[in-house]
C-alpha cells in the first residue's frame, strides 16, 4: 500500500519536529510531501533541510485544494487549530492536529460536528497516552483493581518558565495571542491523561492567579478542586512560577493508593478492601495489611512518531480505532481548563458541560484588553491572514 502523503500547515518549533520524523524514517506508512507557512525565510530555512523536492505553500487555500497531500499535520498556534482542522476536513483531508485542540469549547465543538459528519480519520497529538507508565496506570484503574475512587490529587508544577521565555514573543502568555497561560499551553497533556485516567468530574472550583510569578496577563498559577458523580473528589495544582517543580498524580481508592512520580508506579494494595475493613474491624486503632507493588514500567523521551505511525494506519484501513486519540476527545481537556478559568472569573463552582456562551463572552472582555493587538496576530505569528 502506497504511503500516505502528508502536508504539514506551520512550520515553527514543533511543525519542524514533525518533519524530522517524517523524513527520517521513524514513521512507517507516511511520507511528507509538502508544507505550508507564510514566512518566506522559514518556508527556504525547511525546503533546505528536509527535502527542496517538496511542494510549498504560503497560502491555506491553495494548499488545500492542490491534491498534493492525502492529510495534514496541524502545527500552528492554538487560536488557528480549529479553523485549520475544519477547512481541511472540509477538503477531503484527514487531520493530526497539535494540542490543545482549540482555545475554548465552542470552536472545538464545532470542529468536532465537521468530523463527525465527515469519514476522515481526524485525531490528537497526545503522546503521552503511549508513555509505558500511565498505559500502565490506565490498565490498572480500568481492571477495577484499585477499587472505586475515593481522590485524586496531581500537583504538576514542572513546567518552570523564565520572564525572558515569555518575553521572546508579543503574543506569547496574551488574551489575544494565544488564549491562556499554563492550562492553554502547558498542561494539556495532564489535562488529556487526568480525564482519561479518572473520567470527567461534575463540577470544578478553581482558583488562578495572573501573571502571579511573571509580567504576564493570562494565568501562571492554578489551584482547582473537582467533585465527580460517585462522591470522589481531587485536586489540581499547575505553575509555571516553581522549581525545583514536582510532578506527582496520587489516586485513592476503595483498595488502595496509586502513585505516580518520577516516570515510576507504586500500588499500595490492601490485603482487604478499606470499606471491608471499616465494617468488620473491631478493634479500635488499625487499618487493613498494605502490600506496596513496584510496578514495572519503562518510557520514551518522544511518543510523537508512534501517534503519527497509528494515525496513518487508520487512514491506510480505514479504522478510526487504530489512532491514539480521536481528535474529537480534545474537547474534555479544553473544558477542564475552561472551567478552571470560568470558575475563577465568576467566583463560583462551575458546573460541568459549561455554559460556553457565558466562557466565550468572558474570553472576549480578555481579549479586547489584551496587550497584544489582536489585528497583528497574523504577521507576528507568521501565519497566512486569509487562515
């Protein structure tokens, strides 16, 4: 079967990372045949490196409809994502689009009605879904060996940045620019893994501080509080204001305690379940025998390829349950950080679905007091406007 041919729309940081992979053979069943970035000097800079044999693009329509690609790779700023995802899933492409799917929920649901209605294979770039250990964890609370949840707990404050990061780019840490500050840009991996480890929660009350650490307008502290359906609740803790930072998920259950921390898994099982025990102990002070089980793992630096490689093997048969992530389950994480910013805004809990009007309406107040013009977007970004 002839390997599909793959166009890649933004070729900054991470655009460049997939190019790499694509045209140094770690990605069996794709190739890449051509790019699509507005800025001349990076278009030359990626012809030179990766191939001047490959078509390219500065314009997204021309791009789309020049039948020089089967699928694209979505590589551009997060406001960009949706638009770019639909019009080319409205072009007959499948889509790979980088995370975080949208900035808020009522653009990726409508991206995701465009995917549902078409037969393209449209999937998310969460690599950490293949990282040994939390495949391993999954399989863990799937099995039921756990018992239900009582409480999660993930402080994730590993993602340090310095004032002169935020200072390499006007639309960096902006309303306007990119959307968001450590939920937006940071921590949609956690957001990914917390849902598909634990399930959405009910309701949230959070608490974020802006530009608490950095001369910056959107949020680089976050500390939330969930409750879920059968009574368990957790906590979530991100910055980008700490170091050493610690990354560290705790999950308590009927049967025991999950720890993650240090790319390692500790299973504190007890001999006999905690509510067993509750019911039939007689006395006094105690608690049920703990066996602690190291479990074994293993993991990679960079799971990029093998989500590109199962993509491509969807599209090659045609299975959608052959990706990593379906592009459509990008909506959980973006509404988690939503409602953590929601929920801050108002002073509130916020119920989950979220109303996305009411988030909307609140983004565009940030938004038109954004330090970064909105209207210089396409220019700094070096991003086609007609995108």
């Amino acid at each position: 079967m002839a390997d599909v041919r793959v166009g890649i729309v933004g070729c900054g940081g991470i655009g460049c990372h997939h190019a790499k992979q694509l045209t140094s053979g770690k990605v069996n069943g794709l190739e890449l045949a051509a790019i699509c970035e507005a800025d001349p000097g990076t278009r030359e800079r990626v012809l030179k490196e990766y191939g001047e044999d490959l078509k390219s693009f500065d314009n997204l329509d021309a791009f789309l409809g020049s039948g020089a690609v089967d699928a694209i790779i979505v590589a551009t700023p997060h406001y960009e994502h949706t638009r770019i995802t639909i019009a080319a899933l409205k072009a007959g492409l499948h889509v790979m689009c980088e995370k975080p799917a949208g900035v808020y929920t009522k653009q990726v649901r409508e991206m995701n009605a465009v995917a549902d209605e078409s037969e393209l294979m449209f999937g998310l770039m969460f690599q950490q879904r293949l990282n040994e250990t939390h495949i391993r964890l999954k399989d863990l609370l799937e099995s039921g060996e756990i018992g239900a949840m009582k409480r999660m707990n993930w402080t994730v404050t590993s993602w340090y940045r310095s004032q002169s990061y935020f200072d390499s780019g006007g639309w960096r840490a902006t309303w306007a620019g990119e959307g968001g500050g450590v939920l937006i840009n940071q921590s949609p991996h956690q957001l990914d893994l917390w849902q598909w480890f634990c399930g959405m929660p009910k309701r949230v009350r959070a608490f974020c501080s802006f530009g608490k650490y950095h001369d910056i307008e959107v949020e680089d502290d976050v500390l939330a509080y969930v409750e879920y359906e059968n009574g368990a609740t957790g906590s979530f803790i991100t910055s980008t204001g700490e170091t050493p930072g610690t990354n560290r998920l705790e999950i308590a259950g009927n049967n025991g305690r999950i720890v993650m921390e240090g790319g390692k898994l500790v299973f504190d099982r007890t001999r006999v379940s905690e509510r067993q025990f509750n019911s039939e102990f007689k006395g006094g002070f105690g608690e049920p025998e703990i066996w602690k089980c190291d479990i074994p793992t293993s993991s990679s630096d960079d799971n990029h390829a093998g989500v590109l490689e199962a993509w491509g093997k969807a599209i090659q048969a045609n299975d959608s349950s052959l990706m990593v992530a379906k592009g459509q389950e990008g909506i959980r994480g973006v509404e988690l950080a939503n409602a953590m910013l929601l929920s801050t805004w108002i002073d509130d809990w916020v119920d989950l679905p979220i109303d996305e009007d009411l988030f909307f309406g609140k983004l565009q107040e940030k938004i038109e007091t954004s330090r970064f013009v909105k209207k210089t977007v396409a220019t700094e970004m070096n991003i086609d406007a007609s995108f």
